[in-house]
C-alpha cells in the first residue's frame, strides 16, 4: 500500500479505499493467503501470474478442507482420549490404543504380516 498522505497535524489520513484494501488484505491473511496471491487478487501482481484469481482461491479452499478435515479428526480422538479414565491415555486409553493401532496399520506395507 502506498504510504497515505498526512494532516496538518501529522496524521496519516487514509482514504476509504485505503482502509478496504487494509481490510480485504487482512480478511486473505485469514484465509492463509500469501502476499503474493493477495496482490494477484488485488490485481496488483508485481510480476505476471501464472494463476487467475479463481484458480488461487481454489486451491486455498481445498488445502482449508484438508485442515478441517485433519482438524476434525484430532478433534474427534482428543475428545474421547480427554473422556478416558486413565493415568497415562498413551498406554491405558482404549481408544487412543485402537487410533494408534490404525495408525500404525496404515503406516505398514499391505503384506507385513
């Protein structure tokens, strides 16, 4: 953003359009976007894009999908390791025993016996 223009008391003085492109940089800092996606969004790339706007959104969305989902998951065991009566979840919790035997399973070649 160009630096905004003082007051004569020394105040910066930001135009409305100013404060929305604040605004608008910040909501796609939320969203996980680069500085760099944002300026292609903004129409404001300081060097040619490969990528339409539509294009970079897209695959924002799909990797917060992939977070939701892998958060949704660690949602799911913690909640239930949280509900194990146990000393020690890592070792006692019957739950957190049958994630870590999945995990584990999954982590194995198909023919390991």
């Amino acid at each position: 953003m160009p630096t905004p223009p003082r007051d004569r008391a020394g105040q910066r003085s930001y135009r409305n359009s100013d404060l929305r492109d604040l605004a608008f940089i910040l909501m796609c800092r939320d969203g996980g976007l680069r500085l760099d996606e944002i300026a292609a969004l903004m129409g404001r790339a300081t060097s040619p894009s490969p990528h339409r706007w539509q294009d970079i959104v897209a695959d924002r969305l799909t990797a917060i999908e992939a977070d939701l989902a892998r958060l949704r998951e660690a949602h799911d065991y913690l909640s239930n390791a949280l509900r194990c009566q146990a000393e020690h979840p890592a070792v006692e919790c019957p739950y957190v025993q049958r994630e870590l035997d999945d995990r584990v399973a999954g982590m194995l070649p198909p023919d390991h016996p």
